[in-house]
C-alpha cells in the first residue's frame, strides 16, 4: 500500500519509462517538474508549445533541450490538439497540461473526431499528503464535474477507486463528505450519500466500502467519530473523500495546501489515458508527483 508520494514517486520508476506529451509547454514550472521526472526516469517526453518561448525559460533555468523532443507550435488550441493527437497515434502515453486554461485542453481530449473520450465520466482525483494524517488521502471532485448527481458520484468513485487500486490499496474506505452526518430530506448530499452507502452494501458499488454522510471530522478523525457516537468502518480511516460539490472540493483541496501545508498531485480520470492536470499556481514538486501518478495509470 502506497502511503505517501515520495512512494509514488517509487512505484514510477519502477515500472516501464512512460512518454508524456505536454500541452503548450512554455511555463517554467512544468519544465521544471518534466526534466526532473526524465532525470529520474519517469519519463521522456514532448514538449508541444511555442519554441521560441520555451528556449527563453529554458536558459533562464539552465534546462539542456537536447533531451526533448520539441514539436513547435504556437497556438494554444492547436498545441492542445497536436499533444492529444501524439496519445491517439501512439507516440505517447499520456498528456499534461502547461500554460492553458483546463477547458481548453478538455475540449482537445473531448474531441470526437480526434479525442481521447469514453464512454466514461471524466472525474478529477487529487492526492494529498498531510502531515497529520496517517496515509494518503484521495479527494475528489473538486477539479471537474460541477455539481455531480448521484449517477455521477458512481462514476467519481468508480474512477477514484481504479487509482487507489494502482497505488496498492485493495479496498479503499469512501467517505461522501456532508455538513452533518445525518440523512437530512433538506440536504440532497445526505440523501445521495445514504444512497452510494445502501448501493455499496448491496454489490452494486464493488471494490470499496462507502459509509456516510459522513462529516469531514468524523471521516478523518476517529476521536471525533466516536465523540459522536458513530460507529463505522470508514470514519477516521478514509481513503477518499467524495465532496458534494466543485466547490467544496477546490476549497478543501486549498485549505490542505495552503493551511496544512500538505504535497498533492493530480489527476483527470475517464480518459483514454490519464491527463496530468493540477492548478498553474501549484509547485514543481506537486507537478513533479502528478507526473509519476500518472505514469503509474499508464
């Protein structure tokens, strides 16, 4: 059971050197974290972006192009579509975003003609390790689907738990995270998570045991948990947090980066192969982990 991202880290280099194709690559923090992961044998990789641009970071930073490959082109939209296209032929095994927005990279890997679509729900999965908790813990959807409805929160937890599987977690505990840890008709999150809770029990959900609503506290912390009298396999030991929205998602996903001071890596699901995908603002080294995550997805 991997339970922390220097181990996830491990696990990449362990396996077959994967070839990453990254979108509109002039950004000097993904630089950064792709010529690390090629140092450390992740990966090799395409850099598809403007060239020009992409040699001004590169001598800002001292970074040797000789081991890339560069494929030139200035239009974002475009870039999208030439590092999505190397996935489809065969060239590569799996994108990462650079300087562009997310729904311009999406509407690439959506493309039906050219794209990397499903029949799956596409989710975001983040991975944090924090300090304070005892192994990693898996949030999702804070990245992608909105407002998901129940059918969608299959698909989300679906797509978490095929991760978890990859990082040696056989059977990860779900928590579908509410604001109270009853069901309330009132709140429509509780009512879902009674549902994803009863759909589990009954084999309809495999491969992970689901238990809420649940609220934040009594999802992580045990003390907490049985301060209120909850008896659970899930509380104080989740593996995934299912949030009820993107809302709640991005802003617990920042409160454990920014408050917490918690390492992450990120992920989108659903795909034909995974896309690497974490916020411009995040480091070099949470870029550096998503990159092996999604090495060890391909």
């Amino acid at each position: 059971m991997v339970k922390t991202l220097d181990e996830v880290i491990i696990k990449a280099k362990s396996g077959s050197k994967k070839t990453l194709a990254v979108a509109v690559a002039q950004d000097e923090v993904v630089l950064s974290a792709v010529n690390e992961a090629v140092e450390d044998g992740i990966i090799n990789a395409v850099l598809v972006g403007d060239k020009s641009k992409i040699e001004i970071i590169a001598g800002k930073i001292n970074l040797d192009l000789s081991k890339f490959r560069i494929i030139d082109e200035s239009n974002i939209k475009v870039a999208a579509a030439v590092a999505v296209k190397l996935v489809v032929d065969g060239e590569a095994d799996f994108i990462m975003k650079g300087m562009l927005g997310t729904a311009d990279l999406l509407r690439a890997v959506l493309n039906k003609e050219c794209g990397l679509k499903t029949n799956n729900l596409l989710s975001h999965v983040m991975i944090y390790d924090v300090p304070n908790y005892h192994k990693l813990i898996f949030l999702t959807d804070g990245g992608m689907v909105t407002y998901p409805e129940l059918k969608d929160k299959i698909g989300i937890i679906n797509n978490a738990v095929k991760l978890a599987n990859v990082l040696d977690i056989e059977c990860p505990k779900v928590a579908p995270i509410c604001a109270v840890e009853v069901v309330n008709p009132n709140m429509q999150a509780t009512l879902d998570a009674a549902a994803l809770t009863t759909m589990n029990k009954r084999g309809q959900i495999k491969g992970c045991i689901i238990d809420g609503p649940l609220g934040l506290d009594n999802a992580i912390s045990k003390e907490a948990a049985e301060h209120k009298g909850i008896v659970s396999d899930v509380a104080g030991d989740a593996d995934i947090l299912l949030v009820p929205s993107i809302e709640a998602g991005n802003f617990l996903g920042k409160s454990l980066t920014y408050f917490a001071k918690s390492e992450s890596a990120g992920v989108i699901l659903g795909a034909k192969c995974p896309v690497v995908l974490v916020s411009r603002a995040d480091t070099a080294k949470s870029k550096l982990y998503s990159i092996a995550l999604g090495a060890t997805l391909v």
